[in-house]
C-alpha cells in the first residue's frame, strides 16, 4: 500500500491556475484527491480553502464541486483512502506468512511505510486538525480498531488468549508501530529504516512470544 498512488505522473501537479484536459471521472476524481492531499497535509483541514485545491488540481471550483459537494465531503474521501489503505497492509502483513515473528516484524513495517510513504498523507489519519468531527473521529477509530483485530485474530487462533486479552496485546503492538514511526520521522529518520522496524519488532516479539502456542 501507498500513498503515492494517488498522485499523477508530475509530482508537482499542474502549474497553478493551469486547466486540465477533459479525464473520465474515475481518473478526475483521483486527480482531485491527490490535490486535496497536498493542500490539507501543508495547511491542514481549516486553513485549507476549496479554491487552493481546484487551483492546486487545475481545474474550476465548478468541476471540483461536481466531484465533491463540500471540503468535509473531499476530507473524508481521502481519509478513507489513506485509513483503508492502512488497514489493508496490516492484515496482509498477517496473511503473508505463518511465522509469527515474522508477522509482527510485517507489522512494524506496515507503520513505518505508511508514515513514510509520499505525500505524508499518514498525516491525516494521525494528526488530523479535524479529530473533533464525528465523521473523521469516526474513520480514524475505525481504522485502529480494524488494525487491532486484525493482529488480535491471529493472537487468539495462534495461542488460544482470550480476546479480552488478544486485544489488549495487539493495541500494544500497533501503538508501539504508530508512535515508533512517527518519532522515526520526526526526528530524521536518525535510525536507518530497516533497523529501527527491526528495533521495535524485536521489542514486541519478545513480549507475545512468551505467549505459548496452541497444541
């Protein structure tokens, strides 16, 4: 999963005030968000402005609006991109492999990508401007949640933990990935990236691993 998937083939997107050639909707709308990212993760959700993203897409305020009735609407489109995206690559960092240790290591790395892909669009899942608004509120629990259980399930089948405890273990695990990566680049990425997954993957394992298996 990335989050450079949203974004056309020119990074820097059309030059301001630019106007686009006429795209299949699917394609238009893709565009727009990758706009939309840009504009919300420089300025965040409030100072953001629907004419700073269709200028930044290269297109009316007109045809933005036909894609997207209002700013909340747009925010929470990409909010669901960038949540399920992360949800996706976590339980597929469970699917990949029956070795447990690897799975935790998978995990780890899950964060670190995501916080690390282009366009910092982690940035709206973890550090929206907008978290007092049910409906991000609502998308952001969600995402965590769905990545809790995602882990919890495979805890619960591979020990036999009850899932009171199955849970309590994995937010564990995914709050040591999310805080983990996000101090990683806050702080420069001091650590080489493959060290510092294997730094926090080595720390958790050790601490599920005393979790006996099931016979």
């Amino acid at each position: 999963m990335t989050t450079s998937s949203l974004s056309g083939p020119d990074p820097a997107g059309p030059a301001p005030g630019a106007r686009t050639a006429r795209l299949p909707r699917s394609a238009r709308r893709k565009q727009l968000l990758a706009a939309a990212q840009d504009v919300f993760v420089a300025q965040g959700y409030h100072a953001a402005a629907m004419d700073d993203i269709a200028e930044r897409a290269g297109v009316s305020k007109p045809v933005l609006y036909q894609h997207f009735p209002g700013k909340l609407d747009l925010y929470l489109a990409l909010l669901d991109v960038h949540a399920d995206g992360l949800v996706l690559a976590v339980r597929e960092a469970m699917a990949e492999t029956p070795d447990n240790k690897e799975r935790v290591h998978n995990a780890m790395r899950a964060y670190f990508d995501f916080v690390d892909s282009k366009g910092e669009a982690f940035r709206l899942v973890f550090e929206s401007d907008l978290r007092n608004e049910p409906a991000v509120r609502e998308r952001v629990e969600r995402a965590s949640l769905a990545c809790m259980a995602a882990i919890a399930d495979t805890i619960t089948a591979d020990t036999g933990a009850s899932r009171e405890r199955a849970e309590l273990l994995a937010i564990g695990l995914t709050g040591t990935a999310e805080m983990g990566a996000r101090f990683w680049l806050n702080t420069d990425r001091a650590v080489p990236k493959e060290e510092a997954v294997e730094l926090l993957a080595s720390l958790t394992w050790r601490g599920i691993s005393n979790f006996p298996l099931q016979g």
